[in-house]
C-alpha cells in the first residue's frame, strides 16, 4: 500500500515549556497530519539524554524523556501552579531549545509534582511498575547513583558500586530510596502520557515510526546493570568500542566511543536482551528504524583507548539469526533498516533476506556520475524515499550548496529549470510522492522549504544539534492544502 508520512521530532513540537513535548500542540500536529493526508509520524529516539542532548545517546535503552512530560498534565492534577511553570526562564527563542535551562528548570517542577503526588491513590502506577520491572528499577537506581556522584560516569564510581556488589547495591537503594521513587515517577508519566498522544494517533489513522539506535551509550543504565551484554573484560573495561575507518571524510575515522555487543553471549542467552528490547519498542511505536543496520552485518571494533578509529577492524554480526529469533518472539516485528552509507555486499544480501524495506534519500542521488542507487528510476517498491533526513541539510541548505553541475542534473531530472528555490524544494518532494517506493517521509522543514537554520543534526559537530523547534502557526493550512493535494495525486491519501 503506498502511502506517505512526516518526520518531526518530539522535541521540535511548538509548546509553552521550552522544548516539544506530549502536549497538546503534539495533538494538534496529529489533527494536522490527517487535514494533510498523512498516514505516519517519525520520530527521534525517546530516551532520556545527558551530554550534548543527543537521542541517539541515551541513558538507558527502555526509558522515556522526562523533558517530554507535559507539564499542563500536573497543572490539571493539582501538582503544579500554573504561575510556577510560568515563572521558570525556558530560553529567549521559540525557535530553538536552550538545553541547560530545560535541564534547571524541568527537574526542578518535576520534583515538586513528586512530592505532591500520592502513588497509593493511582492504580495503574504498581501495575507499570510491575510490568517494566525487568529494566525499570535497574535505570532508577542507576539514575539516583549517578546524580549522587556528581553525575559521573558508573566507571568513575566506587569500585563497589561499579561492579554491583549485592551489599553496596542494598545499601544504595534504601539511601536513595526518595530519589529512585522521583525516577519511578518520572517514568510513569512519560509512559502513560506516551500512551495518550499514540492512541490518539493511532485512532486518528495516523502510525509512528520510532526509531531504534543500534548501540547504546557507553554511560546507561545497559551497560552498567548488563556488562555481560559487552565486550568488557573480567575488570569491567571495554576491550573495544565502536566507529568507523577512514575514508574520504575522515582520514583518522570516526571514534564513537559506544560499547561493542558481545554477540556470542547474545546467541548463548537466545538473544534474550534483544527480544526484550524490540518487543518494548513494538509497544511504543507501530514501525521501528533500526539506526546503522549494517552492523548487524559486520560492526567495525576499534581498541579501547586508541585516540582514533585507524587501527579497528571487521567483526562479524549476528546477521539473519537475530532476526529470525525476533520474528518468532515478536509477531508484530515491523522494521526499516537504516542501510545508508558504504554498504558491502554482504549487509545487501541481509537487508534483502530479512525483507526489511531500506532507505532512499534523495539528497544522494545527484552526482556527477549520474548513476547513483539513489536515482528514484532505481527504486523498488520494498523502500522508504525520504527528501533528507534528521543528519542531513535541508533540502532548500541542500540545493543551495549544491554545485553548478549537480543542480543543473537535479533541476533537469525534477523539471525544476529556472524555477525559484522554493518550487525546486517542492520539487525533489514530489519527485519522492511520485517514487514507485511503498512509503515516502518527508521531513517538516521541507514542507516548509526552511534553510539550514533550521537542521536538525550535523554528525561530527557539537553545540548546535537537536534544537530545532517548529514555531506555533508556522505549519499552515496553505501547506497542509498542497501537502494533501500531492498525496492525493500520487496515490498515497489513505482517507
């Protein structure tokens, strides 16, 4: 079935607080999703994020956002004023999240809605956390430990903390027992909120698409609660970590930095974590993106301590086992791979045996060899064609910085000649509507024809990353009018 989709953050969602979240501007972006004629939202990752903010560095691979919870929800309960949301400084811009003053201030009113709540008058709050407990009180006492230390890292921890002795581990939880109930609580509004929004969507015709990174954090409640998961050694040190070699961009690689998986203890357990992990993902969203497929393939393991990627090398994944396990397990195991970048013949050959659509962007496909994989003549159905997406320029930063030759090519194969910079947007967005490929997600910022003050993520850069925020009445019904009209045309209007 075609059909076509957007991809907004949640954090880039118009809101009073500071930062996109499960309010009811979130709602409304809904509503305006259907008058568009969309059938899916795609999403960031939802997980709770500490240094440099980024979704795909998380703290714990099952935990929710706390930056997420709507506020207005404890205003309407009693557990805020209104006049104390309103008082906290959340940035000078609406256009852009100010991370630190989120971080002052959000903490702060979530803790004084702790204190005011009373969890023996909420039923579902022992059922919740009845039924998360197999990561749940891991990632509340690992959060609870961390702020105690000063929010170091759990390798910079006492020894005994760090390895988990029982008695440590005891004595932790009963001290900080008030803290770790503040994370409990954390965690169950952002669950039941998340609740809300998705049902409504859902009931709305509308699906999500969440998106999975491959690797977690090196510093998470994962790796501290699990290390057995990790090539660590019997001292609890990486052996390895994760990135990518040299080549054209980087002439040292990239050091990401993440733990490596141990995957013969994964196959020895069944792949246990993993089906834990994807089934908990099946229930938040309707389809996953599994960030960086290819490492289930092969993932490239650099020496722990090496300052650069140089001197890693390719091990073997886990392939099409893992996902034959999953399947079993998982009825309602619906994926895209994420299978961009240099793939090898091997990581085709697992996309096309798991039967997972892959990705076609089309900010790829015009070069000078005019012979790119991302040309749309090249597609087949079993894929998802996106203009860009959150790690790319927008499309109008995009087609500015194009070069001569390269834009003559992308204007001659989208009839865009001698058009303005906006119809040319408009155009590599119809030329993904009009794409044989079963799904088309477009990122908002094109619909909008923004530059690049309004990208998302540049990968390999710090300090201005995930900020972006869509401003209250910047989507307009103009654009949801030429959004629809385009579904429509192209067959992808499911109402």
């Amino acid at each position: 079935m075609r059909a076509s989709g957007v991809l907004l953050p949640i954090s880039s969602i118009p809101s009073n607080y500071g930062i996109g979240c499960f309010s009811k501007e979130a709602f409304g972006f809904v509503d305006q999703l259907v008058r568009g004629g969309q059938t899916y939202w795609q999403i960031l990752p939802l997980g709770p994020t500490g240094f440099g903010d980024s979704p795909y560095q998380a703290f714990s691979t099952f935990a929710g956002n706390p930056y997420f919870i709507d506020l207005e929800v404890f205003i309407r309960e009693g557990l805020l004023m209104e006049w104390e949301c309103h008082n906290c400084d959340w940035g000078g811009s609406e256009s852009y999240v100010d991370y630190e003053k989120i971080y002052n201030n959000r903490f702060r009113l979530l803790r004084m809605a702790f204190e005011r709540w009373d969890a023996g008058r909420d039923a579902e709050y022992q059922r919740f956390v009845d039924k998360n407990n197999f990561w749940l009180e891991d990632y509340c006492l690992y959060m609870a430990i961390k702020n105690d230390q000063g929010g170091a890292g759990w390798l910079d921890w006492p020894e005994a903390l760090k390895t988990r002795d029982p008695k440590a581990i005891k004595e932790a939880s009963e001290r900080l027992n008030t803290e770790v109930r503040f994370y409990r609580f954390q965690q169950y509004w952002f669950f039941k909120q998340w609740c809300w929004l998705k049902t409504y969507a859902n009931n709305c015709g509308i699906k999500i698409i969440g998106d999975v990174p491959f690797y977690v954090a090196f510093d998470c409640a994962d790796t501290w609660a699990n290390p057995a998961l990790f090539q660590f050694d019997k001292d609890i040190k990486p052996k390895a970590v994760a990135g990518c070699p040299p080549d054209g961009f980087s002439a040292t690689g990239q050091l990401w930095g993440n733990p490596v998986y141990d995957w013969d203890y994964h196959k020895k357990t069944n792949y246990a974590w993993w089906i834990e992990r994807m089934r908990h993902c099946m229930e938040l969203y309707d389809v996953v993106r599994i960030d960086h497929f290819r490492g289930f393939d092969e993932y490239y393991a650099i020496p722990y301590g090496d300052p650069t990627a140089e001197f890693g090398k390719w091990e073997k994944g886990p392939g099409l086992e893992l996902f034959d396990v999953l399947r079993e397990n998982i009825p309602t195991l619906d994926v895209i791979a994420e299978d961009l970048g240099y793939l090898t013949e091997t990581v085709l050959k697992l996309v096309r045996d798991t039967g997972f659509p892959g990705m076609k962007v089309l900010q790829f496909a015009f070069d000078a060899s005019q012979n790119s994989t991302y040309l749309p003549h090249k597609y087949d159905h079993n894929s998802i064609v996106y203009t860009g997406t959150h790690d790319n320029e927008t499309t109008r930063g995009w087609f500015e910085h194009l070069s001569d030759y390269d834009r003559k090519f992308m204007q001659a194969y989208t009839n865009c000649k001698d058009k303005p910079v906006e119809e040319c947007v408009w155009s590599l967005i119809r030329t993904a509507m009009a794409s044989v490929s079963d799904l088309a997600v477009i990122p908002i910022q094109d619909f909008l024809c923004l530059g690049n003050e309004a990208r998302m993520n540049a990968p390999a850069t710090f300090g201005n990353n995930w900020k972006w925020r869509l401003t209250k009445g910047q989507l307009t019904e103009e654009t949801l009018g030429r959004m629809l009209a385009l579904t429509r045309l192209y067959g992808r209007a499911t109402r």
